[in-house]
C-alpha cells in the first residue's frame, strides 16, 4: 500500500510524474481519512475529490472505482510474486527466486510486506479489516498473484495443473508471513523488533514449500 503514498522510484521522475504521484497520495490520504472518520460506505468519490481539492472527474482518471482509491497502491504489488519467478536466475527455483525476493524485502522494510509502522498504512490496513467490500478485494488480490505466478509456470512447464498447484503453495507461503506481519503490527510491535523474526518465518516457510516442491520447475 506504499505506492501512491511514498512514490518512490528507481529513477529519477519528470515533473509531471511527480505532480501525478502527488496528486494520487493526495486523493489517497483524503479518502483514507475520511472512511476512517465515517465509515468507508458512508463516504462518495464527491467528497474524496473535495477533500483533496480536485474535480470528481480527476479521481475517477486516477482511480477507476472508489475501491480503487484506496487500494491501488495494494494493486500494485499484486504481480511481485510473478515477477520474482519470471525473472529468476537460471538454475534458481521458483522458491528460491520468491525466497530471495521477501528476504530483500525484509532488508528493505518494505511497506508491501507488511513491515511499515507508518500510522496511516497501519490505519489502512485495520479499515480493509473492518469493510467486507475492502477485505473481498483484497483476496482477489491474492488470486491474481496465484494466477500470475501459474501463468509464468505454466509457460514454462507446459504443464497447467502442477503449475497451479506450484503457484498456490508458493503464493500461500508469502503471504502467510505478510499476515503475521500486518497481524503483529495492529497489535502494537514495531517493525525492528518485528524484522528478524520476520525474517526467519520467511526461512521455515519457503523451507517447508521447498520439500514438496523439491526444486520445482527445474532447470531455466
């Protein structure tokens, strides 16, 4: 959920990226803090673009749906799973690739895996819990993840159901960590005390799809 709100980049941005992300993170905050004032049902896309002092018209050509306002900087991270098996080393395991990728991630503290003591991400995440709107998108969220990890496979295999079965364990390891994560912060941990055992979690449960996987897909 830290895309719109940090716009962090690997290279530097124009202006005019700059001005969009500011734009995005703005009509972001405006519309986290008013669900968690109201309640996300009781808040329109209207007073989100009042808010953030832009017409509706902007937030609907940043954002497709009020759904989206509030979860797109999630929706970005839906493909890192994917993207970590795609672009593996050759001779790598997918598990090793994904395992390789969350532990960088952890170094990094990074907000996509649920290590960020940021108050607004911490509040985001308890309002995804308590909307049943928010919390379904989020599991299609992780759907898509698997999807896309299958589909990389799948290509590669050719062989759809193994890569489906691969890509459910792999995915369901991750993001069993990322909800400890979210689950100890929301409980008041912080992300230091919180990084090692992160860390190790990460450890045992890519060992644990590891021995079923037993090095899976292969060579590359």
């Amino acid at each position: 959920m830290a895309g719109a709100e940090a716009g962090v980049a690997a290279q530097p941005l124009g202006l005019r990226e700059r001005k969009k992300r500011q734009t995005a993170a703005r009509i972001w905050r405006s519309a986290l803090d008013l669900c968690l004032e109201r309640g996300y049902d009781k808040v329109s896309v209207a007073e989100i673009a009042a808010a953030a002092d832009v017409s509706k018209m902007t937030v609907f050509n940043y954002f497709g749906t009020k759904e989206d306002v509030l979860l797109g900087p999630m929706e970005e991270h839906v493909s890192d799973a994917a993207d970590a098996v795609r672009e593996r080393e050759p001779g790598e395991s997918a598990v090793a690739a994904l395992r390789r990728q969350f532990l960088a991630k952890v170094d990094a503290r990074d907000p996509s895996i649920g290590l960020s003591g940021d108050p607004r991400l911490l509040q985001m995440r308890q309002l995804i819990s308590d909307t049943p709107v928010l919390a379904r998108r989020t599991l299609t969220f992780q759907m898509r993840g698997v999807e896309l990890v299958a589909g990389v496979l799948a290509e590669e295999t050719g062989d759809r159901l193994l890569a489906g079965v691969a890509a459910h364990q792999l995915v369901a390891a991750r993001d069993a960590v990322i909800l400890e994560n979210h689950r100890r912060l929301l409980a008041g941990d912080s992300v230091d005390a919180m990084a090692d055992d992160c860390a190790a979690l990460a450890e045992r449960a890519f060992d644990l799809v590891e021995k079923g996987l037993q090095g899976y897909p292969g060579n590359a």
